[in-house]
C-alpha cells in the first residue's frame, strides 16, 4: 500500500492584489496545507478567506513564522517590503515564495538568495508568465533548437493604465517579459547589456511609454515596448530563429503561438567578390505556418506545482532567487540607461561581484 505523503504547511502573507490568487491557488494544490493568511490588516485577510474557512487569519507575522507546521511561506506584498518579510521568513528555516520583483533592489535581492542558500532554502519568484502553456512551449522550441540561432526577440506590452504612483512602466510591465526572456533563452545567450529610452508625455513625473534594448551574448537583440498609454491591449513576443521564428498572442486563446517556417537564408559564393556576395547571398525561405495545439491551464497553478516539486527534491526552481535577481539587474541597469539619456549599459557578469 502507497503511503500518502504529508502535505506541506504554508502561510501566505499579503492579502492585497494577488494574494488572494494564491489564497485560491495553494487551497486547491494537493501538495499544500495552507495553513495562515497573514495582512496589517486582519480584516482584509478574513474577507480573503470567507466566513467559513478553518484558516487562520492574522496581523502577527511572529506567529506565523513560530509555527512549526509551516514549512513555507508566499510573500505577496508591496516590493518595498520583500527584503524584511523574505528575509525573516528564511531565518525562521521557511522556503519562500516571492511576487515579483524579487525585491526593490539588486543588492536587497542579492541578500535574499545569499541567505537561501546559506541555508539550503528553495527562494523562488513568482514569474507567472513563465508557467503558462505557451511560454513552457516556447522555451522547449529554443532549447530544443527547433528554431535555430536566435536573431532576435521582439515584446509587445501595451495598455492604457494603470499609471503606477511608485513605479515607472518599465518596473511595472517590463519585469513580465524580462523574466519571459531569461526563461526561454538558452544559459549562454542571456543579456549583456541594455539600453533604455522613455517618455512621460502627460507629465506624472515618471515614464509613461519606454523602449528597452537588451544586447545578448550571442550578438543577438531583445526589444521591449511597454506603455500605459494605449488604447488597446496587445501583447504579443516574437522570437526570431535562423529556422523558425514562433509568435505568442496572449490575448488570442484560439491560436496562442504560430510557428513560422518563414526567414532569410544565406548560400555560399566564396567564389564572388565581397559587393556581388552580399547581392546573391540572400535569399528568401516560404514555409508553412502551423500552431501547435497547447493544453489550457492556469499558470499560477504550475506556480504552485514547481514550488511543491523544488521544494520535495531538493533542487532550484525554474525561477529561482538568481533569475529574480537577473531581471532585476537588467531593470536596474535600464534605469541607469534612461537617466543617461538611453546610453548603453554593460551589465554585470555572473562572475562580476559588483
């Protein structure tokens, strides 16, 4: 007879925009027991959680972290705050789960992935994209080398509002497809630098509208368009390979991703001069275009699952600490780049200690 395995102990902390999505989403996990919704206001968690849950709703993170039953913890409040919450939580030996960004700052995020793995902790990010359908997809497609060289990516993120009080639109919307980015490309050809323009046409004191250029190792370019601006919603990725480039519309759940069979190839003609070269050596590949049929499921519950799983083997996460601290390098970076009047900026190696 098969023993059942003990479910894990879990608090969520933060009953505000999303932690209600992970209320839902660890009650439904067989792997979970959620055990605490914790908020500063009380209040709010209990609406959370309903009139007849059997969940303890509190405003005492202390108790919540003095329980010995929970063994992790979802962060889901303001950036600002993850660095205190995150932290405290791993010194009391809980895995962690964080909203992103990982935390307000590079450096604050640095201390929060040191301090996992000082302690042999899953610290995981919560990058939701990463988990849908599509995007597992389309990191298979890469890595797989069903699309050859990557040439470029392209990131469409556009809608009108909500325009942020705290944060500019590249904090705000960038961050999604940063963490696409990183997931989906192979380890060897990640971002080495960036270069980031950006507009605050109705004057709020911060970017409303901006444009991000990331450099990869490869030689390759990722573009990204974010902007609260718009008056309709798109958001679509395109990621452009020597043998097929693959388009996901989010927004389009008949046909998600479509798989082009469609580029430019270059012949040989070692036998021509450099001009003449250039002039035949193009030309032009017409295939077809399929779209692969992907399963409908939602993504915060594959959040959930991978969290579950890293935490029962014992290994990194998918989005662990260190791709929540990428991203933020890169916005960092960016942020540098936009007061520099959109200069280029290097970013720091995986080797780099700066």
């Amino acid at each position: 007879m098969t023993a059942v395995r003990p479910t894990l102990g879990l608090a969520v902390v933060g009953a505000g925009y999303w932690g209600p999505n992970l209320v839902r989403n660890f009650q439904a996990s067989p792997e979970f027991q959620l055990r605490w919704v914790c908020d500063l206001d009380r209040a709010r968690a209990e609406r959370v959680l309903g009139e007849y849950s059997t969940v303890t709703a509190t405003d005492d993170y202390a108790a919540v972290l003095a329980d010995p039953e929970v063994a992790a913890v979802a962060v889901a409040t303001p950036a600002g705050t993850h660095l205190e919450v995150a932290l405290a939580a791993l010194r009391a030996g809980k895995h962690v789960l964080v909203e992103k960004p990982l935390a307000a700052t590079g450096a604050e995020g640095r201390v929060l992935v040191e301090e996992a793995e000082r302690r042999g902790l899953v610290l995981m990010c919560d990058h939701t994209y990463c988990y849908t359908p599509a995007v597992t997809r389309i990191r298979e497609l890469v890595r797989a080398g069903e699309l050859g060289d990557i040439q470029y990516v392209d990131s469409v993120r556009i809608n009108l509002g909500l325009v942020q009080r705290d944060v500019d639109v590249l904090w705000d919307l960038a961050p999604h497809d940063l963490s696409i980015l990183d997931f989906v490309l192979p380890e060897g050809d990640r971002p080495v630098a960036v270069a980031a323009q950006g507009a605050d046409p109705i004057g709020v004191g911060r970017s409303c509208v901006a444009y991000l250029t990331l450099q990869l190792a490869s030689g390759a370019i990722a573009h990204a368009h974010v902007n609260w601006l718009s008056p309709t919603k798109v958001r679509t990725t395109m990621v452009g390979g020597s043998k097929r480039t693959v388009i996901w519309d989010d927004l389009n759940p008949q046909q998600r991703i479509s798989l082009f069979d469609r580029g430019v190839d270059l012949t040989a003609s070692e036998d021509l001069d450099p001009g003449a070269r250039r002039e035949l050596q193009v030309s032009y590949r017409s295939g077809e275009m399929v779209a692969p049929a992907l399963g409908e499921k939602e993504a915060l519950g594959g959040v959930v699952e991978e969290f579950a799983a890293s935490i029962r083997e014992g290994r990194a996460p998918l989005t662990d600490g260190r791709a929540g601290l990428r991203v933020l390098d890169i916005l960092e970076a960016a942020t540098l780049s936009l007061a520099r009047g959109g200069v280029l900026v290097e970013l720091a190696r995986p080797e780099d200690p700066s």
